[in-house]
C-alpha cells in the first residue's frame, strides 16, 4: 500500500464528516448522541475515503453511555437480541444498529479486549464528532498485515475463517492486498481436525 499512511492523514477529515453524517441519523432515530460507533462502518468509511472507493453502511455497531430507551420509537420496526448479549435494532431509512451490552465512555478497552482483529481499532465519538484510532490501526495500515488483538480470545475458527474473509473482502472493496499475520499463520498451521470440522460447518 504504497503512501497509505498519506492516504490516510488526508483523508482523515472527510472520513470525520461522512462518520458524522451518518451517526447524525442514528442519533436522530435513538433521541441521543451518546453513544460511539465502533466496528466494521467505522472501518469501512476510513478505507473507502483512503482509496477513493467509498461505501455506504447498512449495518452499524455501537457503544451507548447508558441503556438506551428503545421501546415505542417510531423509528425503530424491530427490536431482538444480539449475539454479543446486547440488542440489534433495524432503524427504518438507517439499517441494521447493533448495540453493545456495555455502558461506558471508556471504549478503547472494550475495542482492544473483545475485538478480533487490529483493522477494527478505531472508533467515532459521535458526541464530541471525533473519529479516534489506534496505534494497532496504523501498524494495519502501514504493514497490510491483520493481526488480532492482544486481548481476543475468540474460537480458532472463528478467527481463521473471519480473517479469511476480511483479506478478500479489502482486496475486492478497496482494492488492498492484506496479508495473514504471524498469529493467525500458526492457528491455521496447528489446526486440529475437530478445528478443520468446525470451519467446515461455516
């Protein structure tokens, strides 16, 4: 990736605005702007300004500083659990919101600790209309390599197959040819065969 840090830094504004642009919707639809996107439109936005391929989220992770109120809001068709012990909401005109079961300002550790890969370090602060990053993103972009993160402890095959996907989804969405890390090179290379069975089933 060549001048990708470049890249970066230049379009590190327009990033911001279109972030913001988009979190101004959720914040309308939820009644507050406490709350901090995180996760894969978050990443996708930074790479789509880097590469002059934008993308346009229908899905969309959150922090929330609070519980946020949800029932009988016109804006929200459809409320449920989510995977992560949190709740997923479809926002009409927005898409698909999940949130978090934690309630925090406090996102960084969050984002260090239970998600899998470096490319998904960095997050907006849709309160202060900030988009923050971190040194383990800019090792992502500078090197092309994902990485998990230190404090993920996630299934193996959860790892390899995500890993997988995101290497092609970066090389058809952005154009960016991202290897496999060290790390996730000797997951693959030790895989059991009860590990090979599980990937199977995705």
């Amino acid at each position: 990736m060549p001048d990708i840090l470049s890249n970066f830094y230049r379009a590190y504004p327009t990033a911001g605005r279109r972030l913001k642009d988009l979190a101004g919707g959720i914040a309308t639809a939820m009644g507050t702007d406490e709350f901090y996107l995180v996760g894969g439109a978050v990443r996708d936005v930074v790479l789509g300004e880097i590469t002059g391929r934008r993308v346009v989220p229908k899905d969309f992770d959150m922090i929330v500083a609070s519980p946020p109120r949800l029932d009988n809001n016109p804006a929200i068709y459809n409320i449920r659990p989510n995977s992560m012990g949190g709740t997923k909401a479809m926002l009409r005109d927005i898409g698909e919101v999940d949130i978090f079961q934690y309630h925090t300002h406090d996102v960084a550790p969050i984002i260090s600790i239970y998600f899998d890969f470096v490319c998904n370090s960095l997050y907006y602060d849709v309160h202060n209309a900030k988009l923050e990053y971190s040194l383990y993103f800019m090792y992502f972009l500078e090197q092309s390599v994902l990485r998990t993160t230190i404090g993920y402890q996630g299934p193996i095959e959860n790892i390899i197959v995500r890993a997988i996907k995101f290497q092609i989804k970066f090389a058809r969405d952005f154009g960016l040819t991202v290897r496999l890390g060290d790390d996730i090179l000797d997951m693959i290379s030790s895989l059991s065969m009860t590990d090979e069975m599980k990937i199977a089933k995705y």
